[in-house]
C-alpha cells in the first residue's frame, strides 16, 4: 500500500515537470501567436512586406512604415558588430590559447560580471561618457574635415547610431567572448601539437589550424552576438537619439524597433492601429531573433559534436 | 628572412590580442569608475530610506525607496516562481526524461528563449494582460520576469545537474527509490549549492531589466503594497529621473544607478561563492 503512494507521487510529479517542460517548448509559438492576434487588425490590411519597406511614419494617419527603424536598427546593430567582433576574436584567442591559467581564472568572471551590468547602467554609462566624447571631441574635430557621407557630421548633439554602437558593442562583448572561448577550448588538443610539431609557430598553429577548425564555432558566436544586439532597448534606446529617420551618416540619429516599442508604450492604446503597429514590432523582431538564435545553436551543437 | 617575418607576426599579433583583452577589461572598470564617481557624490541615507516626496522630481526631498522595495518584490516574487519552474524543468530533462532526442529539443528551445529580448516579453506580458483585462501591476511585471528567468535558470541548473555521476543515481535507483525520490534526496542535494548559484543569476537578471518591467508592471511612488497596483522599479528610476531638466534629480538618477550597481555586485560575488563551494561539495 505504501509502494504505490509512492509511485502514485512519482507519476503526478512525472506529468507536472512534463507540463514545465511542454510550456518551455510552447512558450516560443504562443508568444509569436498573441504578438500576431494583437498585430492582426493592421496586417490585415497592409501586407508586412509594404509596411516594412514604407518610410513615412505618422501614426496619426495610419501610416506605419517601418523602414526608418528596420534601418535604424541594423545601423546600429552593425556599428556594433564591426566594433566588437575583432575585439572579441583577438580577446578570446588570447584568453584561450596564450593566457596562462591563473590570468584565465580571474578574467573569466570579470567577463561574467561584464553580461551581468544592467542594461540602464550601459546607457547611462553611454550617455556620461561616449556623447559628451562625440560631442566634444569627435564631431567638432571632424565636421567639414571629410567629403565621405559615413562621417558626415551634422548632428552636433552626439546622439548618435555611432553612440548606440559602441554602447551596444560593449554589451555584446560578455556574449561573443564566452562563446568563442568554448569553442576554441573545445578544438582537440592533438591537432595543435601536431602542428606544433611540423616546426610551424603558435600564431601559424592558430591561424591556420585553430580558427580553420573553429570557424563554424566562430560564425555561430558572430550572429549570437548579432541577435543579443538587435534587441537590446533600454540602453541603445538613451544614446541613440531616437528620430524616426533614416540615418546616412554614423552621427546622425536613428530609431531602432525596440525603442520604437518602449518609448510608445503609453500612447499606443489612444490612437487607432498604433498597438497593432508595435505589436508587428515586437513580433519581426521576435521572429529575427529566433531565427538568428536557433540558426546560431543549431550550427554550435553541429561544431561541437564534429569535435 | 621568411623565418623573421614569422616571428614579427607572432610578437604583433600578440600585442593586438593584450591590447583587445585590454579593452574589454577596460570598459568594464571605466562603466564601475563612471557610475561609482557619478553616483557616489548624490548618494545618502534619504535616498535608501525615503519614498519620493512631493515636488521630489523637481529636485525636493525623498528618496527611492519606492524603486528599491519594488525591485526587491518584482525580482524576488519572479525568482521563486521562476526557481520551482526551472527545478521542474531541470529535473524532467535529467531524472523523468528517457529520450535523449526529446532532452536535446527542450534544451534548444530553453536556449531560444534565452535570446528573446527582455522587450519581446514585455509585449508579450502586455498583451496577455489586456486579454484578461489586467492593467499595470505587480503581478504583471513578475509574470513577464518569470518567462525571462525561467530559460536562464532552467539551462544553469541543467549545467550542474550534468556534473552529478549517473552511478550515484543509479545506486539510489537500485535500492529501490523512485525517480522522484532519487531527485529530490539526490540530485538536488548533491547540486544545493549549484541551484542557489542559478537562483541568483535569475534574481540579478530579474532585478536589473527595464524593458520587460515597462509595460507589464508601470510606475509609482508608493511602496509595493498588492498584486494588482503598479510598482516602481530601480531601472525604471535610473531611467525616468535622468529624463528631467533638473540637474540634482539627474544626479539622483546616477545614485539609483549605482545602488542598482552595488546589488548587482554583491548577487555576482555571492554567486561566485556558491558556484566554489558547489565544486567541492560534488562526489565525482
């Protein structure tokens, strides 16, 4: 009689962890599911594909074209890139094949207090720092020196899709690092001795042994990074000036989506469309980010199991 | 000649790789140094222990008290959900589930989640809440908190439950526990240390997001007091009181900052020290 509670207790607790699980696995679709319920009143009327290629932005109209933010938002998600993928990659070879342990051991949580920092820290450490830097510095220094577009500095105030950049750079770094770092620790031992061993140098064995092993690992780290960045809000939403416009140089203001949703939440419900509008927001940078994510796993698992 | 060149190499490529590890650590220190000595000046008693008073954000007296206990309730409340769920989940995948192809789809999907930005979930909070006609509140933000944690806590607990032996497992099998048993007076045990280290890794995430917390639990000044009124929180304070003219209450801005910092510094080293003494405690 007691042996049968008991497995009457193991069989209840078996279906509720299978029901935590089942919602972790449902959670992704019904999510994309109440963003596109939400969404719906809009698409049904204008086709996704026109409303992302509009620019005209007057909600107030009914005019929702997203182009501007989509814009906006690669501006800045690709300033950051450029910026932290060679950082990251010269870092995190350095920390997995020249540092000696005890330097490992100690850069390592550093690096994880680096991801753990607010994302309001970031903007305000943005916002302290980097525009008064452009401000001050960089765009007085260079207005009128250069005829190239890119650097074409009109917008005097510093807030800027460069601002959001660098800020967003930062923020990616923890993620790139600690992902290229598993994966470079995880290219066997033997084919760098081997390597070694034909008389070639530490740099040549990691050029042309290491990274060529590793480069799934290393595309894998880039979009995972990519797609952290593309929807980080709060702190590339205070440094990045916020006009809903399409930036042309690396000093104008921009609009990336996820501030477009967290700086209308409050008025969204008072206009016609507007919450359908912000909810198609969510939802594209739902689905781009999912895709990026699952892309980027689904290629690590790949690299790892290889090795 | 060719022989020079790859040692030239060698020694250049080493210094870029110092100089890059160097600017990551760097920006690390400048974000701690700018906050510290931005925030330090502005920071007092009445800010830790004051609710915003009237005309606080036009530069009278008050403090953030209101943010501080409202991040407190939000994070915690979400935590402690979010931790019986996660244990749930982490123990399904290595106790109850028998499919290592099942295993590895949950643990992908976990990961999913994990990449879903904190705003998506605050959309997402928000719309669930107009369906069953809640408005902002407490039990909003912890909701959209909840499903932030949960993948973060759920992965980092599967981490530690890997480091278990099976042999310790099957050995309580094999005197004749359950599946649950053998989790509970097992695996959990043997992983206590593991567990907390997940638990606050979910809080000092939970603690510091804004952009799921603005839609889903809104702004007050008033202590948390039920479920159903909106609470403030501490990114949330960082983030309104710098949108003012004001330059004393932008200086308080910088305060909250680096009291949010201060949190998120002490979560890190207690982490850092269970996740030590979880090692030692584990039978390999």
């Amino acid at each position: 009689m007691i042996l049968h509670r008991r497995l009457v207790k193991d069989r209840i607790a078996y279906y509720l962890m299978l029901a935590g699980a089942g919602l972790s696995i449902a959670l992704v679709p019904l999510i994309a599911l109440a963003l596109a319920g939400r969404a719906s009143t809009l698409l049904d009327q204008q086709s996704l594909g026109k409303l992302m290629f509009s620019v005209t932005w007057s909600p107030l109209k009914g005019e929702f074209g997203f182009l501007p933010f989509v814009v906006g938002t690669f501006w800045v998600t690709g300033l950051a890139m450029v910026i932290a993928v060679p950082l990251c990659m010269l870092s995190a070879i350095y920390i997995a094949e020249y540092a000696p342990n005890r330097l490992r051991a100690s850069v390592k949580p550093l690096i994880d207090l680096l991801a753990g920092i607010p994302s309001v820290v970031y903007g305000l450490w943005g916002i302290l720092t980097i525009v008064p830097f452009l401000r001050d510095y960089l765009i007085p220094r260079l207005s009128g020196l250069t005829r190239i577009g890119l650097l074409n500095a009109e917008n005097p105030t510093g807030y800027s899709v460069l601002s959001g950049g660098i800020v967003l750079a930062v923020m990616v770094f923890p993620v790139i690092i600690s992902t290229l770092d598993e994966v470079f620790t995880a290219v066997p031992h033997g084919i760098r001795e081997a390597s070694l061993a034909l008389g070639a140098s530490r740099w040549q064995t990691i050029k042309g042994v290491v990274l060529r092993r590793a480069s799934p690992g290393i595309i894998a780290a880039i979009v995972f990074g990519f797609s952290r960045a593309i929807g980080e809000t709060m702190a590339v939403m205070m440094v990045v000036g916020n006009v809903a416009q399409i930036p042309r140089s690396i000093f104008d203001a921009g609009y990336p989506l996820p501030a477009l949703i967290a700086n209308n939440y409050g008025e969204m419900m008072s206009i016609p469309m507007y919450d359908a509008a912000l909810m198609t927001a969510a939802l594209v940078l739902l689905l781009v980010v999912f895709l990026f994510t699952l892309g980027a796993r689904l290629i690590l698992m790949q690299a790892m199991r290889s090795v | 000649m060719r022989h020079r060149w790859i040692r030239i190499e060698e020694t250049l490529m080493l210094f870029l790789m110092r100089a890059s590890l160097l600017v990551v650590l760097g920006s690390l220190v400048f974000i701690l140094a700018t906050i510290l000595i931005k925030g330090l000046p502005a920071l007092n008693l009445a800010m830790l222990t004051q609710i915003p008073r009237g005309g606080y954000y036009l530069g009278k007296e008050g403090g953030i008290l209101n943010a501080i206990t409202g991040s407190l309730a939000l994070a915690g409340g979400a935590t402690a959900i979010s931790f019986c769920l996660a244990l749930a989940v982490a123990i399904y995948l290595h106790n109850f589930c028998s499919s290592e192809r099942w295993a590895s789809v949950l643990r992908l999907a976990l990961d999913v989640l994990w990449g879903i930005p904190s705003i998506v979930y605050g959309a997402f909070g928000f719309t669930v809440m107009l369906f069953i006609g809640l408005r902002a509140s407490l039990l909003g933000g912890i909701v959209a908190l909840v499903l932030l944690e949960l993948p973060i806590m759920a992965r980092t607990m599967d981490e530690v439950m890997n480091l278990v032996p099976s042999g310790l497992k099957e050995a309580s099998h094999a005197v004749g526990a359950t599946r649950l048993e053998t989790a509970f007076k097992v695996v959990v045990r043997q992983t206590l240390p593991g567990l907390i280290t997940a638990l606050l890794l979910g809080f000092g995430r939970g603690i510091g997001d804004a952009a799921s917390v603005l839609f889903t639990a809104g702004y007050t000044d008033r202590l948390p007091s039920s479920l159903f009124r909106p609470v403030a929180s501490l990114p949330l304070a960082v983030f309104f009181q710098l949108g003012t003219p004001v330059a004393d209450v932008r200086a308080r801005a910088y305060a909250s900052a680096l009291i949010l910092t201060g949190m998120i510094l002490v979560i890190s080293l207690l982490t850092r020290y269970f996740s030590r003494w979880g090692m030692r405690n584990v039978i390999r």
